[in-house]
C-alpha cells in the first residue's frame, strides 16, 4: 500500500482556508505545518507531542494532504461535475485522478488568491509504502526507562527491563503520544509516587491513555478518561490491546470538562484519589475547580503539560481552588505541578 503526500505552500493566514478547499474536495487526511506556537489552542492528552523550540515564524505554512494508492486496481473515485471529488471507502488513487484534483485545487487557490495572500502556493509530491513509514519508526524509537518503569516498542520481542518493575508497549506508528516526552515523564514519575494499590484514577485530557494505562501497572483499579477528541478512542483502545489489559478497567468519556456539566456529572464529583492532567496551562487554569470538584479529601493532582513560566500561574489556580501545592518538579522546558485536597 502507498500514500501520496501533497503538500501546498502557501500561508499561515491562508491555511484555513486552504484546509476548507480540500475539505469540500472531500480530502480529509490533512496535516497543516507552521512554526506558530501551539500555546491556547484545545489540545489536550499526549498529542501532539510538544516542543517549545521552533524556528523563528516567518509567516509560511504547509497545508498537506494524503491519498492512498492501491497497486493493481482501477480507481473509483470521480470528479463531479468538475467541482468536487467524491471518494469511495476503498478507492485507490491514480494518476489521473491526481491530476484532475490538483486541477480543481489549483483553480480555487487562484481565486482565494485575490482576497488574500496566499504565498506562493505551489504544490509537491512526495510518496511513501505504509511498511516504509512503519520501518522509520523502528529505526527512530527504542525503548528507554522512567523510574521502575520500561516504555518498549510492540515490535520487541525481547524487551530489555534493565531492572525496571512494569512494562508498557507502544506502537508509536499508531499512538498519539509514546511517553518520551517531557510532559508524560513528569506525570509518569508523578504517579509511581503518589498512586496507590486499589485506587480510583482520572485522566483528564488521556490522549492516547498512556498514563491510564501507567496507573492500572501501578495498581490502580479502575481509571476513568476524558478527552475532547473522540479519535483518542482508537489509541487508546490499541494501547490497551497492546498491554494485555482488558478494557473493562477504564471508561472514556468525550467533552470538555470545564463547560460541560453532563459530563461533570458523569465523571462524578469527590470521586477519586488520583487525578492526571498532562494538559496545557491555558485549559488547567480554567478547570482547575473541576478538577478539585472530582477530587476526594488527601487525593492528589499530577499536572503537567505547563511551559517554563506558566508553572506559578497554574500553582495560583490549584491553590484558588482550595488544593494545597505539594512540589513542583521542572524537566527541559516543562513543569509539573503536584497538589493535595
């Protein structure tokens, strides 16, 4: 199986809509690439994986798309009308249809063009087997420990433990996040810290459920997730499957904590003793009396996710939220911040 990777040159200002014309071109496998910072945007969990060190922002965007060729079979997919690709589950792709989309997009960037400023918007073209793309993972990720834990690709069959007590498999090809940054390790030393045998555990913003799965190998007894993109539900499912724990330990639920008062009432309230939140500063300030509220008396708050300079900030909000700060714990350029009720 191959993808073709198209990528347009073009704007920050103009990425948008740029995505828009793909989308209406029914292009959903979309990737936009700037150096703006991520800092206030809802992202939350493991994903994206995030680094503080960009180059500098000269205003230039990426907007790329992906299409799948099969080998060996005619494609399926038409152009309508001359407007607008419709695509067929398993269609594959082929050169002509390449050109005829490429075609229509060319035409709608040329009228974007005259309201904005567009750059040069130029498109090229790249291509990848799916085994590729898997094999640069193997040759890129490794396994490496935190404390008395061991984070071991699935494609080891021979992990190393180098005298770690758990073990957790990931498919980093797979998975949103795979523990090795800043953010995740400080939570994951966190919780072999503070994490009881028998405890009930939230994961606010679980991502790919890394530090769900962490605190059922630490002895959690059920864990409780949330997060605001509902296509966490395949990483996470993967993760557990890859760690051999059954599903039935853990309950995802999809909202945004802080407005949503269903699902508030659905996470419960005074309900458990270990609450993560490997989250940015600008969603945990806000949430912290929702985080407090779930909380039951001596539980503790593992966050993380806080860029150098915002740690203070989130300390306030803990505190203004009736939890007492416990430590504050800095790695690279990122902060945890550990609280008690």
């Amino acid at each position: 199986m191959k993808w073709i990777c198209f990528s347009i040159h073009t704007t920050v200002e103009a990425e948008d809509y740029v995505s828009a014309i793909l989308y209406s071109l029914d292009v959903s496998n979309i990737e936009v690439v700037d150096n703006q910072p991520v800092f206030g945007l809802e992202v939350q969990g493991d994903y994206p994986e995030l680094y503080p060190d960009l180059p500098e922002d000269d205003g230039s965007a990426e907007v790329k798309f992906y299409l799948e060729v099969k080998d060996g079979t005619e494609n399926t997919a038409l152009l309508n009308s001359g407007t607008e690709i419709q695509e067929a589950d398993t269609c594959p792709w082929n050169e002509s249809n390449f050109q005829k989309l490429l075609d229509e997009i060319r035409i709608r960037m040329m009228e974007l063009k005259k309201v904005m400023d567009i750059g040069p918007a130029n498109i090229t073209r790249d291509e990848t087997d799916e085994e590729d793309w898997e094999n640069n993972w193997k040759n890129y990720f490794h396994g490496f420990s935190i404390g008395s834990l061991r984070i071991e690709p699935t494609w080891e069959e021979n992990p190393k433990m180098d005298g770690a007590e758990k073990l957790l498999r990931i498919d980093p090809g797979l998975a949103f996040g795979t523990g090795a940054h800043e953010t995740t390790n400080l939570v994951i030393t966190q919780i072999q810290k503070y994490l009881k045998e028998g405890d009930q555990v939230l994961d606010v913003g679980c991502g790919s459920g890394i530090l769900s799965i962490v605190s059922l190998l630490y002895g959690a007894n059920f864990v409780t997730e949330t997060d605001i993109d509902p296509l966490c539900k395949e990483a996470v499912s993967e993760n557990f499957l890859n760690n051999k724990l059954d599903e039935s330990l853990t309950k995802l639920y999809i909202g945004d904590l802080t407005s949503d008062k269903t699902l508030q009432d659905q996470i419960g309230h005074g309900c458990y003793d270990v609450v993560c939140a490997n989250i940015l500063a600008d969603i945990l300030i806000p949430m912290a009396n929702q985080i407090a509220d779930t909380m039951k008396k001596g539980a503790y708050v593992l966050t993380s996710g806080i860029i150098n300079g915002r740690e203070e900030d989130v300390a306030k909000a803990l505190s203004d939220a009736g939890l007492t700060i416990v430590e504050k714990n800095r790695l690279g350029d990122w902060w945890n911040v550990t609280a008690q009720k």
